[in-house]
C-alpha cells in the first residue's frame, strides 16, 4: 500500500470516502451495523486480509480443535500481514464471539492494523482498552466454537454486506468501517483529502452564520473565492 | 408554542410523559430505536416540522442533484423554524444517512431546537459534539443519495411507528424521544410536572427504605399526607 | 447458595463461564442481546428469581391496575429475595419497558444482586446511576402496561433466548449475562477460577511477544513449565 | 362454551371479528403470522388450552425424555379438551417444530378443534391433509427438542404476539386465528353475524356498481331501506 | 398510457423486465417481498396511482371516521383511474389491513388494473378469487385502522422499498411487481419483447441439450444463426 | 453414493431424518426458511455441490460478466455432476434472484438431482412445473448480478443457518431440505428407514384410538408385540 495514500486515509472521514465512492457508481462499501469498541482511537487504515466463518458443526468443533496448530481461526490470527485489517465473515450473527480478547491483542502484538467482524467479540470490555481497533455489531461472550467454524484464509468474502476482496483497502473511523477497491485507493485517497479541506471550509462558513444553499455545494459564484481566500489563510 | 409549556417539558422525563398519553389511550407516540448521539444535553423541546424520504431511484439520485437549491432535504435545513424539531421519516432505514454534520450545524446555527431521523447520521461523531440534540438509529456515512430521496416537506410521517403531524410538540431525552399531539401539550406538561413531582417523593421514599406497595401507587392512606408534607418541605 | 462459589464468580468473565459450560454441551445460555446500563460495576452474581410477562390486552391493563398491592409485576419487586437476580421475560419486546426506576431501585435497596430484562427498562439515564447492575436491550420509555402483562413470578423462562430455572446461577459482567445451571455452579465456578488464572498468564504471554500456537492451548510442552513458573511468582 | 357462540362462529370470517373487538378498544387478538396447512377447511372454533414452551436446555432435552409420561407436550396432547383449541407459545421461533404429525392425529382423534403453534409444525405435508385445522408460522423438520422445552399447560400465554388465557374462545378461518376475551364471546359472535350479513350486502352492491361512498359506512340515507329489502328478500 | 407498451407488458415477465432496468442503472424497482393472492391471473399492467398511510394515533382513527366520505382510503378508491393500479404504501407492515375485500371489489368493478401493498389484505381468501390481480405480503385480519392511517393520495411513495412517482407503469406476474419508470416504459417494453422472444429460444435449446455457455449470452458464433432460423420458423 | 443409501432416502422424511441426526448431537442440519416450488414432486437425494455467492459490487457486476464462460455461476451449473444437488449460500438474501429458469433447466437437463439456495429464484413460475426439485426462501425477479457476486465453487458454506460441506447427502422434500454429513449418510439412511416403519406403524395406532402415552415412545411392554404383529402383517 501507497505510504502517501495510508497517510492520508488516516486524516479523511468514512463519510467523505463514501462519497466518493458513491460518485464512481459504488454503493455498498460500508460495512453495515459494525462499530468501533474503542471510538477514541485514530482511523484504521491497512489491507484486507479475510477470514471467513461457516455455521459450526458440532461434531467439527468441539474445544480441542485448538490443538490443531493449522485451524485457519489461528492461522489468520498469525497470518495476517503487519499493517493489515483482518475481516472476518461472520454471516452478521453476533450470537457467539468471532474472537476474544487473547487473539486481538495477538494481532495487536504482531502489528496489525486491526480487526473487523460482523458478528461479535468476546472479552468486548478488554479490547475496548486496546490501542489497536477494532469493530463488530455487539459483545458476544459465547466461544466462536458455538456457531462459527473458520473455514478459509483470504478468500473474497462479506462482511456486514459489504464486498471484500483481499488487498482492498480498509478505513475504519468512530463512525464505521469503509472497504475501498484496491486499484481506486491513491485516486480516493487523494479526492478525500481535497473534500475534507472544502467541508471545513463549509462548517467554518456554516459555524459563521451561512447558508448551506449556494454554499455546499458551492453554486453561488462567489463561494470560490472565500474558499481560496480561506485555503490560503489556513495553508491547505 | 405556549413558553411556559416548553419550559415545563424542559424538566420532565420521556417516560413520565409515556405515561400522561397512555392514561389517555394513546400508545404509540414514543419514536422507537432511536437514541440520541450526545445523552448529556438537556431535554429538546419544541414543533415537528418534518422531511420525508422515499427510497432513492438511482437516475434521480446523482451528486449533482444538491446543485439544485430547491432540493428538499436542502431546504428542509433552511425552512425548519428556529426553536422547532426537525423529524425525518427515513423508513428505519439506517443503511444510509439521513444527513451529515454540515447540515446538522445548520440546522443548530439556525436556532432549530433538535433534530431526529429514525434512520442514521453520518459524520456522527461530529454531531455528537454539537450543542443541538440529534437523535438516530446508528451511525452511517453512506450519503442520502445511496438509498433515500428527500421527497416533501413538513408532510404528517411515520418516525420510528410513531404518527408525527407538523405543529406536535416534541420533547427527547437521554432515554428517546416523544410526539404529544399539540391540541394536548399544556395538559400534558402541566400534569407531567405534577406527576415528576410525586415520582420524586417516591423516589426518596423507596431510598429511605419504603416498599412500593402501598406507596406507588399511593393507596395507603398514609402517603398522601407523607407527600404534602414533603411538597411543602421542598417548596414544589 | 455456596459463598465461596459467589465469591469466585464475582473475579471471571461471562466469556469464560461460556466456554466452561460449552465444554459440557451447554451452548445457549447466555442471555442474548442484552447489555448493561452501567459497564462500570462490578460483576453481578446471584440466584435467578423470574418473571414472566404475556402481551397485554388493553381492557385488563388500564393504569388502575397497581391500585392492586397483589399485582405481579410489583410483587416480584417485593419477593425477589436479597442477593438474588431478578430476570424478566419480555419476550425480547422493547416496545414498552419492563421496569423503570422506581422498581429498580426498590430491587437495590432491597439488597438484590440484579436486574436483566430481555426487553428495555424506562427512567434508563437514572438506573444507569445506580449501584446496583441492571440489563436490557435499549431504553424504552413507554410503561409496562402498553405491551407487557406481569403474569407469573418465578415460573421457569426464556430470557434472551436463554433457558432460566428458578435458582440458577446468574452472572453478568460488563459485556453481558450467562446463566449457569444450579447443579453446575460450584463446579463451574471453580473452573472458571483456573480458567482464568491460565488465560491472564497466556494474555502476559502475548503481550511479551509469543505466538498463540502452542500457547493457547498450551500444545507446547515448554508452557506447562513456563505457566507453573508464572504461577508461582503471582501466587495464585 | 355456549353452543349458539360456537354456530355463529364458524360462520363469520376473523377480519370481520377483528373490527368487532376493535370497537371495544382490542386492537392485538389477532395471532400474527400465522397460517393454515390447509386453507380449504371450514372455521375452527373452541375454548383456548395452551401449552408454553421455554429455551430447550440441552442436558434436559435428551430424546428419552418422551419416557416419561408426564412430559407436558405429551400430557397437553392428551389433556386438551375434546371441542378445545390447542394454543402453543413458541416464542414465534419456528427453527425447530412445536409438534408433528403424530401428536397432531392424536389430538383430531380425542375430538380436539384445532391446534396452533406461533412456531412451526413438523411432518408438515401430512398434517396438510387431516381434518383437523393446523395453524403455523412455516414448516419446521426439527424435533421441539432441538430448541422448545414444553414447560407448562395451561398457563396464560403470548401466541404471536396477541395474549391467550385459558377459557378465550379462538376462531380461525383461512386467513388466521383471533383470540376472543371468554367474557365477550356471546356478544362478539352475535354482532359478527350481524355485521357478516350487512357485508355480504355491501358487496352485492359493490357488484353490482354502486360507490362504497355512502354505503360502507350507510351514511347515504338510501342505504337502510334497500339492506331492509335485500335482507327481508334474502330471509337472513 | 401507450397501448402498444400495455400490450406488450402483459406477455413478459417481470424477471425479464428486471434486466432491462438493470441495464440501465436500477438496481430497486422490484416490489420486495409481495406476492400475488392468484398467481393464475394474467399480468397486471398499469398507471400506478398511490396512497399513503402513516402509523394510526388512536384517538384520530375510531370506527366512525369511515362516516366521512373524503376519507384518503374511500377516496383513493374511488379516485383511482380505470386501467391505473393503486399501490400502497403500508410501511411494509403487515400486522393490521391495508384494506379489505369490499374496497378490492369496488376497485375491481370500477376497471382498476390491480392493487398492492407492501403490507396486508384482509378477507384475503376472497379476494384470492376475484379476477383482479391483487399483491400483499401476507394476510391480515385487523381493520387497517389498528395501525395505518390513510394521509395522502396520489403523492411518490415507497412500496417494498422500491421507489414510486404516479404514473409510472407497474407491472405485476406470478412473481411479484415491478415499478417502470414512466419515461422508460415504451423502450423497456421493447427491449423486454425482444428478450422474451431470446430467452424463450435459449430455453428450447437447454431443453433440447445445448449447454449454457456460449449460447446465453450468445458469445458462440453460431447461435446467431440458430436463433435467426428458429425466429423466422415460430414467426417471432 | 451408495444406491442403496440414495434409494432409502426417497422414502423417508427430512423430519425423521432431523430426529436420526439430532440422537447424534446435530442439531442444526436442517436448512432454515426454504421451502420446495413444487412440493408435489417427490424426495430429493443427492450430494451437495456447492456455489458461493458474496455481496456485489457494482462495477465487477455488469451484465457483460456473462460473456465469460468462465464465470462462477454459469461454471457451477456445467459442473455440479449428475445425480448431485447444487446447493447457494446466497446469505439468506432474497432481495435479488440466484439464478432463473434457463439455469435451472439446464442443471434438470443434466440430470442433476435438485437445486437449493437461501436466497430467490426468479422465473420462479416456470421453475414450479419443472421435474427436478428446487428449493428457495421466495421469489425474486431481479437478476443476481443486483447484489450476488458467484465467487467460488464447491467450496464448504452455509446455506440457511447449516454448515454444508461438500458431498454430503442432501434429502428435500416437502417440508424442506436436510444436509447430512457425508460419513454418516449410509447409518442414518437405514436407521431413518426403520424409524419410519415404526412411525407408520404409531400413526395407525393413533388413528385406531390409542393414547400417544406409552405408544410413542412405546414405553408400554404390551407395543413391542403390537408392533411385531403389524410389521410381520404389513411385510416391512
């Protein structure tokens, strides 16, 4: 990944990037019904990597699958790429955990961006407290084991109805999580800081007693002005 | 709207208030599943003035369509009276916002008194900052455009399965939010108050030790001269 | 119900006792959907005492009907013994509330361990002040009476699709509710203990650099070496 | 049950009941979401017997459990009176069945009126072809023990959100079940019929071209005389 | 409404006509989730003419307001143009009518093409046989006034999430309804004649052993040349 | 697949076979909320052949991605072998179709046993007068390119909640369709077998009179012999 364009997605919105996905035709990037544990950290930015969860059969997933060193739950976990944002494919059920707090702060450890699931997590109130994110719909103290077999690695995968293929790149904020096509992330990236710059230019005029008509967006001929005026005072 | 009602409804509770409409039949007046971004602010108070959405025709829906200044959900901001509540009918569908932080500081510069859609913000984690109460359903950066069309201004609308006619009086809380038919206000504030009143009392009868039977409500004969007591002590 | 067995389960997580009972075939008893309105408290741990609510039909629910001192939805609050945990079947309704302040803090002064409905509790910013743990799916301001009849104390039910026996074992911490069935509780708790005691070293572990592979579980036969050493120095 | 109420029952639709119990204030009687295996049958009528069933438990719902004899399924097969309506409260969950084909016999056998379940019935394509009428939410193979423990007969009970007391009188026909308070069944089977003969009316005009304006509601002064006719003409 | 267009859509599918609007950028225009009562009617083909409910306040919607004939339901009926169909916009609720058998049958007898909701009908077993194509989600007793409000007439309206403006054309097979917007229905009506005629070759070559691929889309050369025969010997 | 396996399972019930799996500790083999578009045909057997569908994105889903022969979707139905059933995990979304009639019909033509997803079928008409069974939650008309991307073939998936595992035994009928695991598929089968003969054998009983109590299970010793004298009787 582009470390300009890594850069810059960690100062623009998942509002802005929607925008402009939505301006190329994309509707359903961001990922539905997934929040951060921790809102206070700073966005998210890395590749995908996937994980992808099936509906567990019992006689598959008793609690000694674990001493399997290649279940695909803890290959992902030491697989993932440092810098990377791990998905997991959960078919939205937050009934039982998609991981807990010991596998997050693994990846954590190993320097992964952080960790996406539209099911939920367990030991929710422990990582709310790490430093890495990470986003799911709802606590859920019930092992993965209970609902949820790990059946593949970096496969194109949903997640909260959002396509994910693996190499796209992810953006979470405290609002959610945005998947961005990996050949349109230097264009986005680029457009999205120039769209942050004139929004605080808007919310500062805004602030100031302006109407939003004429303003946002900028059909009154004399927006451009007070913007390059204001972009110029403000070293944009 | 009557000042002294508003300033009533400023110190009552949306359960009291649940309560005053269900002892006269009506049920469903509170906007359900929505919360509001910032649970600190004191109660909004004020008019429904309402926007109604239709899901969104993606040939009618480009970018370009906020050029157009009669857009409604443009002119919604500008037209919603200051100390009035702007209540948007977005089908429950929180899958894209219902608008975003630049229209919402608008909204708040104007002297709107809150504003609530039963479908999502984005930029949420700006609104939550702002000084005007804002309630939705969740967060969501996907533009309006994606999946929601601003059809018609100030429209009766479903917001939340509660019936919401323009001119009702609106009150939120850290709890929800509540319709009261305006032809009900005064009666409703005023006996609400007198009901907070009494809540109080048992209240702090309950923490001095007092069972609930008997006392909520106050069939023992006892109470009632307990709470005059109490009403004169406090001097309410 | 054993001290020594509340003791243990006030310092483990509902995530823990989870895998504790998956072990012996239990996959479905924790309370889904449910959160606390006070993360911050410590755990809450008690005997389940149980109340069942059935819709209400509109002529056997006017507000007159707690003119009754017998009436269950009061008695419960009444009966519900000290230390016990009172949970309330609302069949997963949040329409309308299950309980609001006044009652909850009737259960608190009581000396009740807790209070979970799988519905939503009204006067919601207030019980988030209490010291006392409570759950539920979301605030609700509406009373009771709108969709909810109190019909039964103490009957086996379903809350949050969890099977609850009068007498079970009840422990909820900040990320949610599990239900532990009476028989298995000290055995339970004092798995959970050991369970923990591994985990925290495990979580030590990692955070010091070490893989999950053959550390959780432990396959690595260098980490029962590595964890009896651990142990020793914390001295538990 | 009185055996006129039972007559005019099986001749009266539930939509038409529906506006009956409306009318005094009844609004959740109807069963939702529910329908017939077999829509060609005539009107089910009977008093309400009801079996509630919780969350299954796995170590409490072996399949021996069918051993013993006093297992509630089993007993409320044999116990619902014959002319009775056998109402299931399954938590409107249908993943697994409330009951099959076998128990579904036995009940048409002793002479029962009919069975409904919130959830689902099992062996589904058979129970399609008895005598007696089935009411469901959709097919379901599992065994009840999958996920419902039968718990209790005869208690008050939720079916599809509409409330059941024991002794209710319950009307299906081929678009659903209602739920009649015991105390009004008399006089909501004699208004029904009554109302049932002024539709059948109405909708000879409607056929025959004239404007429902003035008829249904009669507010055209025309309309008393031409029913007095038709009614007279008919003998009804 | 052009008449050539009208007779066109009765004889394809809305599954065909699907396709033509995806080509073309819309991606909702199918009514989500409705079915047909008759699924033998022929197509239903029409103007679509709206009406608007909004949640039911109590006190605003007793029995007695039918007594007033500019009622937006009783109008909507009556106003509704001959050939148009009237959709309804029911909140995609289902739990109480949109409207019943006589208000179908006026519209029947007065040469309306065909009603929908995205809620429910009751008396729907009667409707179920009327010679006018009529589309719910399910059956529904309860008198609309339960729950819906009738409000506005003849205004842009969702219907199962699918986006309608008054006089798009609707049309409605075996398989649900689809929404046609206006300015597009002679070119889709075309264009879906043309790939009825394609696809109903591309059948009779699958039913006579020819794969798949290379045959639909026709990328093999020589299924040019087969289809240009087989249309010139069905005169097609 | 053994043929004698396969022959068995024409013959019995996904209910029986529900029970049979569910002795064996799996519970959740049944396939949630399908059902069969003719459920007159007889049973479906066969070995489960998977397709996997993920969230679309739009500019990877223009109408042309069928000019590759290679795609995903068009592969599976050339593919899934003879005698097998080609099973969707379309993530129970049936707002958009799985696949038509032209792919359907070319799977019947191949003489694949039977096709199944979670999500809609559209053509769904012409699909219910075809020989082979299919099985879908509800039709629907738009093409899955709306919002199903096919990504992988005969991988493991879940299709209505259960874990599917590449050639396992998969048995519809006209309740629904079962998903047994492959290893176990020749034990279930006979012992599903002999459970019937003993069902049948009830069901006759029943019909004659007797209680369910003691007969089923046949805890009474007098049913042993009954059941020995009717099967030797009945030749089974």
């Amino acid at each position: 990944m582009n470390p300009q364009t890594r850069e810059k997605l960690t100062k623009v919105s998942t509002a802005t990037l929607c925008t402009a996905l939505f301006k190329r035709g994309l509707r359903n990037q961001f990922i539905q019904n997934v929040h951060p544990l921790n809102p206070a950290l700073p966005n998210m930015v890395g590749e995908a990597f996937t994980l992808r969860y099936m509906p567990a059969r019992e006689d598959l997933n008793p609690i000694t699958v674990f001493n399997d060193r290649s279940h695909p739950q803890r290959q992902a976990v030491e697989q993932c790429p440092e810098g990377a944002v791990l998905l997991m494919d959960s078919r939205k059920d937050a009934r039982a955990a998609s991981a807990g707090g010991i596998l997050v702060s693994r990846l954590m450890k190993r320097g992964v961006a952080g960790v996406v699931t539209d099911g939920g997590f367990r030991d929710s109130p422990d990582i709310a407290k790490y430093t890495m994110p990470a986003y799911h719909a709802r606590p859920s103290a019930p092992t993965n084991l209970t609902l949820h077999q790990a059946i593949a690695i970096n496969e194109p995968i949903g997640c909260g109805d959002a396509p994910v293929f693996p190499g796209d790149i992810v953006v979470g904020d405290a609002e959610g999580v945005i998947v961005i096509p990996a050949h349109l992330a230097d264009e986005i990236a680029a457009e999205a800081v120039e769209m942050t710059v004139f929004e605080d230019f808007v919310q500062q005029q805004v602030m100031a007693g302006r109407s939003v008509l004429g303003l946002y967006p900028p059909t009154d001929p004399e927006v451009a002005g007070l913007f390059a005026a204001w972009r110029a005072a403000k070293g944009r």
